[in-house]
C-alpha cells in the first residue's frame, strides 16, 4: 500500500510551520503534533513577537494537542519537528509523555540530545528527517541577520 | 540595615503561590519573580486545571515577568521557587539568562541540577531556602493522594 501519510509528509507541514516563523522574523522552527495520521496541533517559534522565551514551536505544539485531546499527556501522540528540541522542550515532551519523536535538522549548540536522561525513556526519536532543508532554513536565516 | 526583603521574605511569597495549587488540588509548587526588592511575577503550578504539562509555577511566572518587562530576557531578575526546578523550567530559564534562582526543597527524582550546563553559566543557583516547609507542603499533599 502506498500511503502519503509518512515521516516526509508531516515534516513538510512542520516545515511549512517553519516558513510562517521566517517570515515573522523569528528564528524558523515549526512543528505538528500527529495522531492517527490526523494532525492534531501546530506551532511556529514566536518567542520575538509574544516577547516570551517559552513560545517555541515545540511547547506552543504541546499545548494544543493537549488542548484538542482534553488530556494534557500525548501518549499516543507524534512530534515532528524541524530542529532538534532543546532542554526546555525535551523536558515539556519528557512531562506529555509522547510517543514519539521526528526531528529535521541537529541542533549542534541547543540540542537536548546530548544529555542522557532528558527525553522520556518510552518515547522513541528519530532524526533526519528533511534534515538538510530544515538547516538550509536556519542558515538562511542567520545569514540575513548578519 | 535590617531590611525585610531577604531571600526568606520572598521564598515565603512563593510559598503562599505553592499553597493555591494546593488548594487547587495541584502539584504544590510556587514561584515569584523579583527585581529590586519588588515582586513583578506569580505563578503556581496550573497542570491540572489547564490541562497542560508546560503550566509549571516557572513557566507562568517567566512568561508573566517578561510580558510585564516587555522583554524577554531576565538579567536583573531573580526567581523564588519552592522547589528544584525540573529540567523543562531549567531549559525556559536557561533562555531567559536570569540572574539567580532560590529554591526551596530539592527535587530527588525530577530536580534538573542533576545534569552538568543545564542551567545558565551566569546563574546564581541557591538552595534549601525554607526547605522544611516546602517539602513537607509535597509531601502532605502526595500522602492526602493516597
């Protein structure tokens, strides 16, 4: 069976999500929050504009799909993600309890994966996935702050 | 000079926050955010009433500082909380690049001093501020939990 339901297909919506927070200006970081192939919460960093170091687009995410679930864990739950979460967001999807876990590009400086023990022990992470377009957005976006 | 504003008075403020989650039928912990003996934050830990895993006492009380700065760095601030943060707090903190965190109770099983460049390098971290009593507050309320 051929589905268009895969790891790509709901990248390229957090992608997508990514491409909102550039044009906004903020550091371009999108992601969705999957169940059932339903995305069921989306989320672009806006920490410039609501002036607020938590609104990444992981947490922003996290609270909608507990929101939409009317339960605040996200055990059947899947993040897609262009970056790697950092420590925050690891220990927010740590707390959900999530299933599992699409990243697009490492996150060399700010990614939580360095640390043993930050993610839920039962949540399964992949990485890579879009990876060099997800960083290609990144660096876009620094180069034109420079 | 005897002045009422030290660390005690403060960490008191934020235990009157962690006994309205207690009230509330919630996790007991309570923060407040300071600058120049003044207190321009309050939070308590919300989980269960928002149904929403991001709504620590140190979240509500970040966001709360940085939308009454209007900015979203905490360099001049210093968080009172009643208990070690975890490691989703530490993160948001770290962001935040606050200039000292006082706390309460060491966290045993979700505190985040465990993992080494967690918190911010320029952070003060100090502890065990009223520790008896924010400790026993959890401890009441997980033992009514019972």
């Amino acid at each position: 069976m051929i589905t268009p339901f895969d790891d790509n297909y709901f990248m390229r919506k957090a992608f997508e999500e990514a491409e909102r927070a550039y044009e906004l200006d903020e550091v371009p970081v999108g992601a969705v929050i999957v169940v059932e192939n339903q995305i069921i919460a989306k989320g672009h960093n806006l920490t410039e504009q609501l002036n607020d170091v938590t609104a990444h687009a992981e947490m922003q995410s996290i609270t909608a799909a507990a929101e939409h679930l009317g339960g605040k864990y996200l055990k059947k739950c899947t993040l897609y993600v262009t970056l790697e979460p950092c420590v925050m967001c690891a220990g927010a999807l740590n707390w959900s309890q999530i299933s599992k876990i699409v990243y697009g590009a490492k996150d060399e400086r700010r990614g939580a994966l360095r640390y043993e023990g930050v993610f839920h022990p039962t949540t399964e992470i992949v990485g890579g996935v879009m990876a060099e377009e997800c960083s290609e957005l990144m660096k876009n976006f620094f180069k034109s702050k420079r």
